[in-house]
C-alpha cells in the first residue's frame, strides 16, 4: 500500500498528556532549598519504572494511563505495520501526596511526574527513554524508534501552568474528534489535595487551541483514582487525488471517563485564554468550588 504515516498520525498514543524539556526525572526523595516557596513541580517519571494499575514505588497516587486503540474512521487504509505502532506507547501521569515538610500535620501535593510506557511481555508497562532503551532492555523496530522520538519531541510542548501547596494545573496539546472532524485542542488537568487527609482530586477539561489561550471549556469531568483509560481512536487519511491514502491523523473519541462537575458561566471564562496570566490560589479556590458545586 502507498503512502506513510505523518509525524503527527504516530503521536496518537500521546493523546493525553506531554511533558515540558529540562524536566528531572522522578522517583528520588523530594528536597527544597531552605527558604524557598514549595510547590507542586513537574517531573519525568524514571525510565525503567513499571507502572501497572497501581501507583508505582515512590508514588502515592496513579492518575492516568491512556491504552489507546484503533476503533473507527479510515482503518481500511492504514497499512499493518501501523496498527502495532500506532497503540505502541501508553501515556501515564503519576502524583506524590506527601506530608509537608513545612507543616508535617498538612499534607502537600509535591510532585506531578508524566511518561511513555511501553507494553514488556514479561514485566508490563516501562516507562522508556529512546536513549535508553538498551539498558531498558527494549528492542523496538526503526519505525517504532522513529514515532518515539517524535513523541518525545511532542512531550516538550506541555507545560505546569499554575502550581503551589495543594494544587497544580497541568496543560498540553491532543487531537480530538468533534463530528467528522480532527480538531487540535489543549487538555487541562488540575490536581486538588486535601491538606487535612491527603486525598487527592483531579478535574479534566479540553478546549480548542488558539492563539492568546484555549478558548473556554464546555465540559468539566473528575476523573476516578487509578484510571486505567481504555482510549478509542478515530482514524482519517489523507488522500492524493481524492483516491491514494498518503498520510494519516489519529484522535481521540473523547475525554477520559469521569464525573461530569458543573461548569458555570464563571468558570468557564475563567478557564479559558491565557491562565498562566492569573492568580494560582484564586483559579485554585475557583476550582474547588466546582467540586462542592451542585
């Protein structure tokens, strides 16, 4: 069959989150210079962690791993080799609830770490790095080196917008389905600690990408702990002439499962643009209020 997968159709298994360049990977003893102000960092979670349907070692909560598939649109077309690449990668997001080390009665959320997993016959999910894969012992084809590659590319391109004591927003780009069309959206996902029992919350929303921000969200869910996300993807090809298939994108059916939360005219401006620009302990007690919100 003619044609090749895109840089973007081999990113589908990335739907969910991605991860900032310069970032420390995770799983060490979290430390803070005295004097500094805590807050919830984000982190590479360590290559060669196993992250099963559990929290790992070193992590308190599991909050996400995206197991995407191939369910609908132009699956026809694709060649074979790319049903196997294209679910290769599994995305994960781990948190850390801790005791604070500045109130040991409270409890702080200190780390957010994000990774691609790689499924291992004999062990599970790993958590991978293309330049470790030989100490990892992974063995993956030329293609499949090239797709995570690019994924890890892609991860550079998210970012912690707003952090502190018990809160975290984290935010990044995906490709998700609306009717018969791609759309390029931004996935936001805020984490909420409870100072007094460590338990931990976290809100799930996507907005379509434009410049200034993401425009302001319709929908609101809470997702349930340790969410293994079985990930339906939608598939369109690209076609020469109107015929040949040449290139392919992938996207998400939908957001992951959850709690739907109201989103009230309020929040929802709130939420969008540009919230980088706005106060962290307001957007933080603006989404608590969604929580307690009936």
């Amino acid at each position: 069959m003619h044609g090749s997968i895109t840089r973007n159709s081999v990113l589908i298994a990335l739907t969910l989150v991605v991860v900032p360049n310069g970032l420390r990977a995770g799983g060490e003893d979290y430390r803070v210079e005295p004097g500094r102000v805590r807050r919830a960092e984000l982190v590479r979670i360590a290559p060669g962690t196993l992250v099963g349907d559990q929290p790992p070692r070193m992590w308190s909560h599991l909050v996400i791993k995206s197991l995407p598939r191939l369910a609908s649109g132009d699956l026809g077309t694709l060649p074979r080799s790319a049903f196997r690449t294209a679910t290769l990668i599994h995305t994960v997001i781990l948190a850390d609830v801790g005791r604070s080390a500045d109130d040991p009665s409270r409890f702080a959320l200190h780390r957010v770490g994000i990774g691609l997993c790689i499924p291992d016959l004999s062990r599970g999910d790993v958590v991978v790095d293309s330049g470790r894969l030989g100490e990892l012992g992974i063995k993956l084809g030329m293609m499949e080196k090239v797709v995570l590659q690019a994924a890890e590319e892609e991860l550079a391109l998210g970012r912690l917008i707003a952090s502190g004591p018990t809160f975290a927003l984290y935010r990044g780009p995906a490709v998700l389905q609306v009717g018969q069309l791609h759309h390029k959206v931004e996935i936001s996902y805020a984490f909420l600690v409870d100072e007094q029992s460590g338990a931990l919350r976290v809100l799930v929303w996507s907005a379509e990408a434009r410049k200034g921000g993401p425009a302001a969200p319709a929908r609101l869910v809470e997702l349930r702990p340790n969410l293994v996300f079985d990930c339906p993807l939608n598939v369109k090809a690209e076609r020469l002439l109107g015929t040949v298939p040449v290139s392919w994108s992938f996207a998400m059916e939908s957001l992951p499962p959850g709690q739907p939360r109201p989103m009230s005219p309020d929040l929802r401006r709130y939420l969008g643009g540009n919230a980088q620009q706005r106060d962290p302990e307001r957007m933080e007690h603006t989404l608590r209020r969604a929580l307690t919100a009936r």
